[in-house]
C-alpha cells in the first residue's frame, strides 16, 4: 500500500481499515437550510394572444446564502384559421443545492480522511461550500391540428446553468453527495404526434433526445473527477428516443388490441472502461494493481472511469465485457480482467469508442441501442353492464425478451437490466 499511496496516506486511512481491525469513521455536521419564495403572477389574455407574466423572489439561508429575483414570461399565439398555437417563454430560476449529505459535501475536506479518500490521487481537496446557482431557460412550441384526426405538438427546450449540479458517489458504495461544476448545458427537443380517434384505431408517437453537458472545473464539494476545463456528458443524456402505441378497437363496446415499440438510442455510461489518450480512461495512468505499475502501451486499465477503481468480475460481466471475442465471466466462475488489449475491448450491452475517438463531449460511452415491443388484448366491459362491469387484460411486456442494459453503474441508480419477458392476466371488477 505505501508503494501506492505513500506512508503519509497510510496512516490516516489505516485506523478505519475494517479488514485490520480498525473502526469505522464517523462524521458529525450540522446546518439548518432555510428556504423562503414568493411570487406573483397573472395571466393576460387579448384577442388570440395569451401571455403569462410574473416574477418570484427565493431567499435560501444555508451553508451559503443567496438571493435571487426571477422573472417569467410566457406568450403563446392561436392563428385560428390554420389551428396552430405557438409559444414562447422565458424563466430565470434559482438552482438551490441537493440537502442529501450537504454538510460532508461542503465542509469534508477539513477532515484528512474525506481529503485522501474521495478525490482521485494527487487532486487537492480544497474546494468551499456549495453554493446556489442560476438557470435561464427558453421553451419554443408549436401545436397544430390537421382536422380532427391528428394533432402534433412539438418544443426546444434550452436550459443554461451557473453552477450546476450532480451527485458523485464514494468508491462503489450506495454514499452519495452533492457536487457542483462551473455551468452546465442542457438543450433538449421533444415531438408527440397523436391520433385521437380514426374508425377505432387511437395512436401516438413521442420522439425526444436530450444533451446533458457540464463544464469543469468543479467548483464546490469534494472532488471527484481531476481539475481541468473539459466538457463532459452525465447519464441523463441521450441522443434520440421514441415510444409508438397503436391501439385498435373496431366496436365501441368490444374488445380491444394495443401494441408498443420503444427505441432507445442509449444513454451515456461514463463509467464504463475505454481506450483514448485522456485521463478518464486510464488508458496510460498509474494502476493500483498493488505495485502501481503503469498500463503498458496499447492496454487499457479494466476500471470505473468515474471512481477509478478497478471493476470487478462482477461487474465486467454485468457490462457485457469482451476481451479478444472472450465474454468476461462473473465470480467465481472467473477473475476479474485488470487490462485488455486496446483493439480488443468490447462489449455486449455498451458502446466503447474505437481506440482514440473517445471523447467525454461528442463520443463518450453510451449504452447499446435496443428495441423494446409489448402487446396486450383485453375487454373493457365483458358483459356490457352500465353499473357493474368485468374487465379482462392479457399483456407481454418485451415481447422478444431482449436482454440489454437500462443504465451501468449510474450515479443515481447503479446497474439495470430493462425488464425480461413477462405476461400479466389481469380480470378486473367495477362498481
């Protein structure tokens, strides 16, 4: 471990190693965290225009204070004789801190173990308290209805932060904390194209994608990822995604047949090892392998790319880990993979750039895309009663009982597989 870490490290983390007998680490913190909002609004409505217009006043009393008016305005237009509205707005927000472990976040870094624990090595851990930031966001809509039988709505959405936040997580543990970064950006589209009814058949479609950019350097909590002025992707973001029902029922009072496709594009999955000439991919940093050697030239170091730390058998198995065609086996059939050869390294359920290309902004790992289909037939009212009624539903959910990966690793949530085949019966009694 010195060889590692140093003796200095050594000796402030030894008295809380467990495996040696020592005694779990304990923090004690106190704030109170007040909040006070008011606001006022009216909505103004003259001729075929609507405006919506307002201003809130947010006053937080925390570990850090803040004051902040916000103004908001929104306008919305209904060109009646095409059946079109469209609509702008505008709101200024106060972005106040996550409370979840507030007080370690913003005052960890007096104690020398949080300081040498957290952060990756060789990151100073002196960042201040978390203070509240401020958002600007835009909305751009249009609503329009062909006749009666089709309506699409469709908005942009553009969400510009100063300091933005996001939760970090110690190690591989459940633990997480608020951490905040110098901005964030967050443009992002929506679309619903809706049949509302066409000789029994009812249908929608829903298409959006989102981009989830935050700007280092990080500004307040404990470090996380090294200092740098790097643009870098969190896993809400996703590039495309779309849900399609149909549902038909070809007589009012009969029975009826729905169907779903969903399509995700994949959301990005930072945690997941890669191979670029970048420090989050521990292609050629040192390895706490136990001698911290360096990753020989063309490997790449089988690690969380968030924490670090290396992955285990476990967990390469869960991210679908290959290794020259080999499929990594979960313990204890196998042992974890410290490295993998650079052209070698895939995957099953994830998206690993080709050697060189990864790039945290424009081509971070991401989640496989996939395709997800359910159906279901079932009856409403089965013997046509008017103050009782008998309903029926037959549903299966992932009809071709895709295996893929939801998430892997994620901060908020860890690791989740989308749901395997199943199929519900359901008889139903109304009163």
């Amino acid at each position: 471990m010195p060889g590692v870490y140093g003796a200095t490290t050594c000796a402030v983390l030894a008295p809380h190693d467990l495996i040696t007998g020592g005694t779990a680490y304990e923090f004690h913190g106190h704030t109170d965290v007040k909040e006070l909002a008011m606001y006022i609004q009216d909505t103004i409505t003259v001729r075929n225009w609507s405006f919506n217009l307002g201003i809130h006043g947010d006053l937080y009393n925390g570990l850090a204070i803040a004051r902040q008016a916000e103004p908001r305005v929104g306008i919305a237009y209904n060109f009646k004789p095409t059946n079109t509205v469209f609509q702008v707005s505008y709101a200024r927000t106060m972005e106040t801190p996550f409370n979840e472990n507030l007080v370690i976040a913003s005052t960890g870094c007096s104690s020398p173990f949080l300081a040498l624990l957290v952060p990756p090595l060789g990151v100073p851990c002196n960042l201040g308290p978390i203070v509240p930031g401020h958002r600007n966001e835009f909305h751009v809509g249009l609503q329009q209805a062909f006749g009666k039988y089709l309506v699409i709505d469709g908005e942009y959405i553009w969400k510009y932060t100063h300091n933005g936040y996001d939760f970090g997580v110690v190690g591989s543990t459940p633990i997480t904390f608020p951490i905040e970064w110098t901005a964030s950006k967050i443009p992002g589209y929506a679309v619903r194209l809706t049949v509302p009814n066409f000789h029994g058949l009812t249908a929608f479609v829903v298409m959006s994608g989102v981009a989830a950019r935050f700007f280092l350097p990080q500004v307040a909590g404990l470090p996380i990822i090294p200092v740098g002025n790097e643009v870098f992707r969190i896993d809400h973001d996703e590039i495309f995604n779309q849900t399609t029902h149909l549902q038909y029922q070809p007589f009012k009072r009969g029975p009826w047949l729905s169907f779903n496709w969903r399509y995700d594009s994949g959301l990005v999955a930072g945690a997941s090892p890669c191979s670029a000439p970048t420090a989050t991919c521990f292609s050629s940093t040192p390895f706490a392998d136990g001698g911290g050697a360096n990753i020989p030239s063309g490997q790449v170091a089988l690690v969380n790319t968030v924490s670090g730390l290396p992955l285990t058998a476990d967990q390469e198995f869960q991210a679908g880990l290959t290794c020259n065609g080999k499929l990594a086996a979960p313990n204890p059939l196998g042992p974890a993979l410290a490295t993998c050869s650079a052209a070698g390294l895939a995957s099953i359920y994830l998206q690993i750039p080709k050697p060189g290309t990864k790039n945290d902004d424009h081509s971070p790992q991401r989640i496989q895309p996939r395709n997800l289909f359910d159906i279901a037939v079932g009856h409403d009212n089965i013997f046509h009663g008017d103050r009782y009624k008998w309903s029926a539903r037959l549903a299966v959910i992932n009809l071709t009982d895709k295996e893929a990966l939801y998430n892997f690793l994620s901060t908020f949530s860890g690791t989740h597989y989308v749901t395997p085949r199943a199929v519900t019966a359901t008889v139903g009694f109304h009163f």
